[in-house]
C-alpha cells in the first residue's frame, strides 16, 4: 500500500494546488465541458471487475451507493454492478468466484461528484454502521465547511477512492446528459440525462514496476491505436465520449513493485512462479467495427488472443478478450498482466442510450488501420521495420 499512498499524495498536490492543476482537474474550477480529446483516443472506461468476499457484498454496495453515490444496475453475469456515471464497478462476491479475477486494483480510482460534503457525511454515517475508517484524508482549502478532496478506503477489498468536487458553472449537467435517465419509484426511467451524486471515473492509476511504462505505452499505441501522453511518472491512457467526459487510465511507475525475470532472460510484470497472477477485468470501447476488427487482428497476429477465436465470433460479439500485454518491440516481454475486454459501440451491453451524442454517434474516426501482413513474414521482423526510425 505505501506506493499507492505515496502517488495519492503527489496527485493531491496537484488537485489542491490550481495555479499548477491540469485545465481539465476539478481543482481549477475553470471549465463545464470536457476539451477536445488527443487523436487516437478511446471511446468510453466502461467497467472494471473486481472480485470481493462474500460476505463483503453488502458492505461494498453500501460504500458504492450510499457513499460514492453510485446506482444500482442488472447486469447480465449476476455480478453486482454499480455506475458511476457512465462507468460501472462489478464486483463479482459468488462463493466460487471467476477465476484469475483480483480483488484489489494495483493503484486508486480518482472520482468527481456533484456534492463532497455529501460523500463525507454519508461516508461518515457508514464508519458507524459498517465500523472501521472509510475516510483516510479530508482536505479543506476554501472553508471549514467544504470538502475539496478526500481520500477513501473500501471498507472491503481496500481499494483507494481519490474524490473531487466537479467544476462548478454545469459541469455536472454536462456530464449527466449523456447517461440513461434515473429510474423514478417505479423501474421507470428513459432519455437522457440521469445519475447519482458520483459523475463519473476520471483516472484510474495503475502502478507498473520500473521501466515497464514506456512498454505498456508502446503497447496500446500499436495494438489499440489508442492516444498515449507522456506524464511526469508514466503514461496516460485517453478515453473520451466528447464534451460531456474524458478519462484516463494512467500507468506510473514505483519503485516497490520488482518485476520478475523469465527463462529466456526476458522481463514478466505481473507473472510470478507459479504462472499468471490474478489481476482485475476493464472493458473499454473503441470508436467503430472498423477500429475493432483492426486491434483484433494485431493482437490476434501477436498470439494476444486465442487462437480459436476468429473475426467472424468477434463481428458476431461486438467484443475480443485477452490478458496479456506485451512490448510490440520484444514480443516476449509481458509487460502487464490486465484482463481487457474491448468493444465497439454497437455492443448490446453499450451502456448509453442510443440518442446520447458521443464521438462515435457523431462519425468520428479513429487513424488506425489494419496491419498488411504478407504471407511468411515475421510478426517480430515486421514490428522492428515498422519501429524504424
């Protein structure tokens, strides 16, 4: 845990300090709508599976509901599945389990939600209810009365919530207006334009071992065509609906994750011994069918994804899978171990009414195309031209 308390206490610096907070930060109180994204972004975060206790299972939905101001959802695998905003938490509390699946997040999930003072005084409640401390840290910048930043423990699992207030001036409206509208008393609810008092996932941190984060950001540019930048510590996953949500997915390194070395000399992060370690589940969406069918091939040509799964399941699906990324300039470095689900909008589990506007309703495309393998060639001989300078 002190790498994840050391990189929540560098990124509250930055939240409470305005003069030095990216434009985009809650702290700076200076825009309602999202800027325009980099190239190559993903399209939507759009859940993260975690495996919890049993016994836990209500102790979680209470935290997530009652204190994040998370909703309910059905989801189709019984798992329980909470929204924030248009990103859902499903945690998966069978007595059997699915296996591989972890029940800690290597880093902290970074929030924004309509009213803190809220959170903190239903967090507060359920300290006394579920016993245990659920708020680690309040800051208090502007008054005595406010709550600027926060950082919460999971009362199960311990997993690290960092919250922020949402920008003022309807930033809040903006970021509702492309969610399914709140279900009144009744089950009854359509439209846009619904949601609790949390809005939405803005990063999730995942810390990697030293030297890896360059790979990993080597890794999704190639693979996914996804937009990477450069960050003080790591690199910075994109995702962005348009206007109404940017996320990220920030990969930094610490210094107390050692990775392990293979046989062949080769680095393994997220391997031990004894074969791959559990880790969590993220489903991300890309822009198109298009954008799909070419990440699917360049994974499916690395050895990425099962070599029984071919594009037709994939079309038919809307989804590939896999668990393993890999440096695309040494195929035999598994540089993280993440199960990914990736998906393209028209998806029956897409989560956003088919009205709401995204970049992927309103045609935008993504600059990624399929790779041209020629018959015979070497995957590997094709990436070292292609990393050609």
């Amino acid at each position: 845990m002190g790498g994840i308390e050391s990189k929540c206490g560098t990124l509250l610096h930055g939240l409470l300090m305005p003069k030095v907070a990216d434009a985009d930060y809650a702290g700076s109180r200076r825009i309602i709508s999202f800027p325009d994204p980099p190239v190559g972004s993903l399209l939507l975060l759009s859940s993260i599976a975690l495996r919890v206790a049993p016994g836990a299972v209500e102790a979680s939905r209470s935290f997530l509901v009652a204190g994040l101001g998370g909703r309910c959802v059905e989801a189709a695998d019984g798992l329980l599945s909470i929204s924030i905003g248009a990103t859902q938490l499903r945690l998966d509390g069978s007595a059997s389990g699915r296996p591989g699946l972890a029940e800690v997040w290597p880093g902290h999930f970074y929030l924004w939600v309509e009213d803190s003072v809220q959170t903190h005084d239903q967090c507060e409640k359920l300290e006394k209810t579920l016993g245990g401390d659920i708020i680690k840290e309040v800051h208090r910048i502007k008054d005595e009365y406010g709550v600027d930043a926060m950082v919460l423990q999971q009362p199960v699992g311990n997993n690290t919530f960092i919250i922020n207030p949402a920008p003022v001036g309807g930033m809040a409206d903006n970021m509702r207006s492309v969610l399914p509208a709140r279900a009144d008393a009744a089950g009854v609810g359509g439209g846009v334009g619904g949601g609790g008092n949390a809005l939405g996932v803005i990063d999730m941190m995942h810390l990697v071992p030293p030297g890896a984060s360059d790979a990993v950001a080597r890794f999704y540019e190639h693979f996914l065509g996804a937009a990477m930048t450069k960050k003080n510590e790591g690199w910075a996953l994109h995702f962005s609906l348009g206007p109404a949500l940017h996320q990220t997915m920030t990969f930094i390194e610490d210094e107390s994750l050692v990775a392990a070395v293979g046989a062949g000399g080769e680095t393994q992060h997220g391997e031990t011994k004894h074969g791959l370690e559990d880790s969590p589940e993220v489903c991300m969406y890309v822009l198109s069918k298009s954008h799909l069918n070419a990440a699917f091939r360049r994974c499916s040509q690395a050895g990425l994804v099962d070599s029984q799964v071919i594009w037709e399941d994939v079309d038919a699906a809307c989804e590939f899978r896999f668990s393993r990324c890999i440096d695309p300039k040494n195929l035999d470095n598994v540089v993280l171990q993440l199960q990914h689900i990736i998906r393209s909008p028209d998806h029956k589990e897409w989560p956003l009414p088919p009205e709401a506007i995204t970049r992927a309703s309103a045609g935008y495309s993504a600059p990624f195309q399929e790779l041209p393998f020629e018959a015979g060639s070497s995957h590997k001989r094709f990436l070292d031209k292609l990393f050609e300078k």
